[in-house]
C-alpha cells in the first residue's frame, strides 16, 4: 500500500508530510471525501490525542490504505509545560474567541516576560492504523527556546517563537531544508517511514 489517508485538513502540516512522505501518495480527509469532523482532542497527552484522531476517521475509509494522525504541540518549562496539549486551543479559552497565530505565540511572549528559563520541546506524535487494525503511535521531539521576539515568515503555527540556539533562527527564519534538521515532525516521520519500510 503507498496511499495514506492523514486525519486533518490542516494545510501546513500536510504540506510538509507531503514532502517528507514524498515516496506516498498523501490525502487530506477533504481530499479523500471526507467531511471535516469535530473532533473533541480531550487526550492528556499528544499521543492520546493522536489517536482519537486517527479513530475518528477509520470507518470512514476503505481498504488498502493506510490512515495517520498526528497532534503537535509545544510545552514551556517555566510555565509548567503549558500550552502542551492546548497548544491551538489554550490562548482561544483564556480570551473566549478564536486567535491568530500570532496571538498566540504573542500571549506566550507576555508569559515570559522577565524570565531567564526559555526551555521550550516541541513534541509531534503519529498515529497510524495498521492494515490489521492495530494502532501505532511514533515521537519525535526537539528542544529550543522561546524567542524574544517574534520571528521569521516561513513556516507556520509556533515556528516564529521557536528559536533554534546553534542557528540563530527562529523555525520559521529558516528554509523547508533547514527545518528538516529541527523537526519533530521530521523525527517521528522517520520513525514511521522505518516501519512502513520494515513491514512492505
């Protein structure tokens, strides 16, 4: 099987599963006739939250096909990993509407005004049901720091405030190929294409 059906419509991350899963053929739920589905991610951690997502999809498909989700996220040490698991969703409660990215990263930027621990992980976990049915899940993670400033153009979600201390750059400062060796997603991606690898 080289088709995979991925549990999201998020355009940004099926872009860049697209070219990291270059050797599949990569289907967003709409591109597969698949209604955009509200999903309640009420997992406590990322991998939790992968799988409801990966759940919510799979009698929705047919056969000889493989379908992923993945939840991403990054938690700030000095603030007892918050966003974590809420990373879209968290700065949207605390005002009570919708926020852009770049409000949220900026709320963040105001948490950690004055503090000296900027240790920031992002983690990306991949969960794919297995042509028999099973579910399998696959991490990856990278450790930066919470920028001063917003910045950068490229990317999306929290790469501005993302900061990569060995480059200089913020994520979203760098290119596609520079990203590619500070992705969690990158990483957990492998992980999957190992497997896949292994089994065909």
């Amino acid at each position: 099987m080289n088709k995979i059906i991925m549990a999201t419509n998020n355009e940004g991350k099926i872009r860049e599963l697209k070219k990291l899963l270059s050797k599949y053929e990569i289907l967003s739920q709409k591109e597969a006739g698949i209604e955009d589905l509200d999903v309640e991610e009420n997992g406590e951690t990322f991998e939790e939250n992968a799988i409801i997502k990966v759940n919510s999809i799979k009698d929705l498909v047919g056969t000889n096909v493989y379908i992923i989700a993945e939840d991403s996220g990054i938690c700030v040490e000095a603030l007892n990993g918050y966003p974590g698991t809420k990373t879209k969703r968290a700065a949207s409660e605390e005002l009570g509407r919708e926020v852009s990215n770049e409000e949220r990263n900026t709320i963040i930027l105001e948490k950690m005004v004055n503090n000296t621990n900027r240790k920031i992980i992002w983690q990306t976990v991949i969960a794919l049901i297995d042509d028999d049915g099973s579910i399998k899940t696959f991490k990856g993670e990278v450790e930066g720091k919470v920028a001063e400033k917003l910045a950068g153009e490229n990317g999306f979600g929290f790469d501005p405030l993302f900061y990569i201390e060995e480059e200089n750059k913020t994520l979203a400062q760098m290119s596609f190929e520079e990203k590619e060796n500070y992705s969690a997603r990158k990483r957990a991606v492998e992980k999957l294409i190992k497997y896949l690898e292994e089994k065909n």
